[in-house]
C-alpha cells in the first residue's frame, strides 16, 4: 500500500507540474524612447576678404580704406567679401534674408548741386544653392531682398555675401562726412 500511495502521490505531483507548465502565459511591455532637436539656424565661423574689418561675436565692421579720392572726392568702385561657415538650419522651410537699413551708404549731410551724401552699392548672397540680392542705390531707407529666397527644407553650407560698391558719378562728388549702412544677414525667419 505504501507503494500505491507513493506512485498516487507522484502522478499527483506530475499532473500539478504539468498544469503549471500549462498555464504559463506570456508578458508584454513596450518601451517608448523620445528625443527631440530643436528647429534652429546657425554657422560656425566668420571671414571676411577687403579692407579694414573687425569681427564680434557674430557683428562685422569693415571700414573702406580710401573711401573718397582726395582732389576730386569722389568714390570708386570697393568690394568686399564676407563668409559664413557652415550655416545649417534644419527647419522645414526656411528662408536666407538680406536687408539694407539706409538703402545705400550715408551721411547727415544735405544734398547741394552737385555734391551727393550717399554712396550707391549691391550685395548678394549665396547659400546652399539659394540667391538673395539687393541695390542699395538712392539712400533714402531700408531696402530688402529681392525676394527673401525661400529655401525648401532644411539646408548646409557656407553662406558667401558679396558687396559692391559703385563710382561717384563723374559730374558729382561727395560731402564730407562719415558714410555708413547697416546690412543685415539672417537665416530662418523672414526678415
């Protein structure tokens, strides 16, 4: 009887095991892993190729040398070239602006017969394939791009701007003074 109750007690106990190793079910979980860039515009490093320059942070100052001939004061052409390296801005649709704030180079100084207080000039941009432009020719306030040269998606690469400046016509010279314009340069927003 011992051995009946014993063989009784292992089928038993084989028959929970194999219950148990029946019933197992199986576990799920998912993970959700998040990141997030921000939608940003930047470059890295400035250059710039003419006269007298000085760069801050991401201002430049470029003072033409021998801006006006000593006799006849009059102005000829000047060019200068500023790069911006690696410019990138990963928005969808993102646009290159170019803005003069005076419209030309300019001083205080009064227009009087033939004396002129602005000095005419054009700058262009290139970036990645897109052209932004503008002449700055009468003075008499801002002037913007063209047409603010929308960039579909996300672009990479230097940023080239280009600025000329144009002669004194030959029956006009120009007033004493400081000359100055401001151009501004933005990727991103529409200036």
């Amino acid at each position: 009887m011992t051995i009946s109750r014993s063989i009784a007690v292992m089928a038993l106990s084989l028959t929970l095991v194999c219950e148990a190793q029946a019933n197992n079910s199986t576990s799920t979980s998912q993970i959700t892993v998040n990141g997030s860039v921000p939608a940003a515009c930047s470059f890295s490093s400035i250059t710039v190729v003419g006269d007298d320059f000085t760069i801050n942070n991401n201002n430049v100052s470029i003072t033409i040398q021998d801006f006006a001939d000593p006799v006849t004061l009059q102005h000829s052409t000047t060019q200068f070239t500023v790069t911006y390296g690696n410019a990138i801005c990963n928005w969808g649709q993102a646009y290159l602006g170019l803005k003069s704030a005076n419209g030309a180079l300019t001083t205080a100084g009064s227009i009087r017969g033939n004396f002129l207080n602005h000095v005419s000039y054009t700058a262009e941009a290139h970036w990645d394939g897109i052209v932004n432009s503008f002449s700055a020719t009468n003075g008499t306030g801002p002037v913007s791009g063209i047409n603010n040269a929308n960039a579909i998606g996300p672009r990479r690469g230097n940023i080239v701007l280009q600025a000329t400046t144009e002669n004194t016509p030959s029956n006009k010279s120009l007033i004493g003074g400081n000359y100055q314009d401001i151009i501004t340069m933005q990727i991103g927003n529409v200036l």
